[in-house]
C-alpha cells in the first residue's frame, strides 16, 4: 500500500478554540490509522516564497484512507470544534511513493 500525507497551512487565531479541536482531532487521525509526522515546532523556508504560519503533516496508510479519514464522522465533529479558531487554515492531500522492495 502507498502511503499518504495530509500536509496542513493553519495561522491559529484563537488559541482556546483551536484546544478544542486538538482535544479530538488526534483520536480521529488514529482511528483512521494515521499518525502525525509534524504538528507545530521549528521550521525555515529553504527557497521561494512560501512564507508558512504553522505546518502539521500527518501520513495514512493510503490516499482512500485519508479520504475516508477527512469526511468521517470523527474529524468532522472535530473539524467543528476548530471553527473560528484560525485564520486559515489550508490542506492538502498527497499521495506519497511505494517504498522500494529490497
């Protein structure tokens, strides 16, 4: 299976809110077999003009997975937990490669 990343672009706005949205988001992720790769921390921009707020990525078994996981009951519940909490907050899903056969 190839697996898949979520790789997210948030400017947290209001720090309370956004709590209640990451006191449920990461039992969604792991309910979906996901896990989190990058969640906040130290970053520098090594070329162009991408200027990121905050980065989180996360990876799932496969790209059907982490679709799955998205408009799941789970992450749409704490998806509404994050309303009004960011600025923005933008996401992307790709699709990674196959891990080379040794």
């Amino acid at each position: 299976m190839t697996p898949a990343y979520i790789i997210v672009d948030m400017q947290i706005s209001d720090p309370d809110q956004y709590k209640k949205y990451m006191a449920e988001a990461p039992a969604a992720v792991k309910a979906a077999g996901g896990e989190y790769l990058v969640r906040g921390g130290r970053f520098e921009v090594m070329e162009g003009q991408w200027q990121p707020a905050r980065i989180a990525m996360l990876r799932f078994p496969s790209f059907e997975i982490a679709k799955a996981f998205y408009d799941g009951e789970m992450y749409k519940q704490a998806r509404a937990q994050r309303e009004g909490a960011t600025a923005f907050f933008n996401m992307v899903l790709v699709e990674g490669v196959a891990a080379p056969v040794i």
